[in-house]
C-alpha cells in the first residue's frame, strides 16, 4: 500500500474547495440572471404617488401639496434600457387658508400628463436594480371649483402645455416577472404667469409587472 504524500492531499482539498467555490458561483449567476430581460420585453405598471406644485406661476400661488396616479408601459431596446409611454393624473389641492375672493376659488388643480419615457438601467441583474428615466410630454390642465355658494361644480379648461421630467427609480423583485416600482421624479412644467414655470417634485410607489418568458 503506497502512502499518501502530503503533496497529494493538498492538492486534493485545494482542488474540492475550488469546485465548491465554482459551484456556489454558478448558483448565484443562475438567481441573478432570472432578474434579466432581453431585449424586446414589453412590461405595464402602476404606482400611486405625493408631491408638490412648486416655483413661480399664477398656479402655485393657489396649490400646493397633491395626489396621482401612474400607468407605464415599457419595452426593453437593450437588456439596460427601455422606451415607454405614461399617463399620469396629478391633482393639487389650494393652499390652506388661503383667503377667497370674488366668486371663483377653485379647490384644485388635476393635471393630465402624456409623456415619451427613455428608461437607463443599472445594477440589472439583481434583485435591487434602479433606473434613471427622462421623459417628455403635454399635459391637460383643468381647474375645478365644487362652488360652496351653490352654483355647483365649475370647471376652467386652461390652454394645453408641454412638460419635461427627470426620475430615478428602484425596483425590487418578488419574482422574476413582478417587482415593486418606487420612485422620485421631478417635473418642469410650462404654466401661466409672468414667469410661467411650475415644477412637481412626486415620489411614487407600486407594482411592475414582465412578460414570461
């Protein structure tokens, strides 16, 4: 019986760690890679967001603090970027306390938004994955009155506008075609006054749902 040189054995564990090591590396890549998506995914979402009217307008001489809603839809140029559309519905209540005068003191402000959304992923093969996503659009602006001194509801129809916004969001997967979607985006939004510009800071949360593949 030949003995086992000390040589050989180290080379033997050496070699049995390696291919733990291996194994547990291709393991990871495999978990990871199941959060990837191709080129040509197409994907929806929604998030229900809080923000604030701010800067210099007619506008955020009167609101302030609003609510909204979000619908997405993305499809993927690259497996770190993505093209999409969104709709978005962003309402802004009056300032409180704010006195009134005459007789139209509207209570808010909605705001419908349409934009071309240009999405750029990083960190995409994992669970945790942000984006930073550029958009451009028009928006709708309608001012509404519920009119307490019992005219009824009124409604003011400004002149449509375009608008810009900048975002950065973070996904987190539950599953390799479900994620939860937060975000925090920033609008420049063309409005009426002598300096005519509104921005909305929004920050957002819900759900994206992928294709299978």
């Amino acid at each position: 019986m030949k003995a086992c040189r000390p040589g050989r054995i180290l080379r033997g564990v050496g070699a049995g760690e390696w291919l733990i090591v291996v194994a547990l590396l291709a393991c990871c890549v495999g978990t990871t890679r199941a959060y990837e998506h191709r080129r040509g995914i197409p994907s929806v979402g929604g998030q229900l967001q809080r923000g604030y009217l701010g800067f210099d307008s007619d506008w955020t001489n009167v609101y302030e603090w609003g609510k909204g809603g979000t619908i997405s839809v993305r499809q993927y140029v690259a497996r770190n970027r993505a093209i999409g559309f969104s709709f978005e519905q962003q309402k802004f209540y009056r300032i409180k306390d704010l006195p009134q005068e005459g007789t139209w003191n509207p209570d808010a402000l909605q705001l419908q938004m349409l934009m071309l959304d240009y999405y750029f992923y990083f960190n995409r093969l994992r669970k945790w994955t942000y984006y930073l996503v550029l958009s451009a659009g028009a928006y709708r602006p309608e001012e509404i009155d519920n009119a307490d001194q019992g005219d009824g509801l009124q409604v003011n129809y400004p002149s449509e506008n375009v608008l810009a916004r900048v975002g950065w969001g973070l996904e987190r997967f539950l599953r390799r075609t479900v994620s939860i979607d937060a975000s925090l985006s920033f609008y420049y939004i063309n409005a009426p006054g002598i300096d005519g510009v509104t921005g909305s800071a929004q920050l957002a949360l819900g759900v994206h749902v992928y294709a299978g593949r």
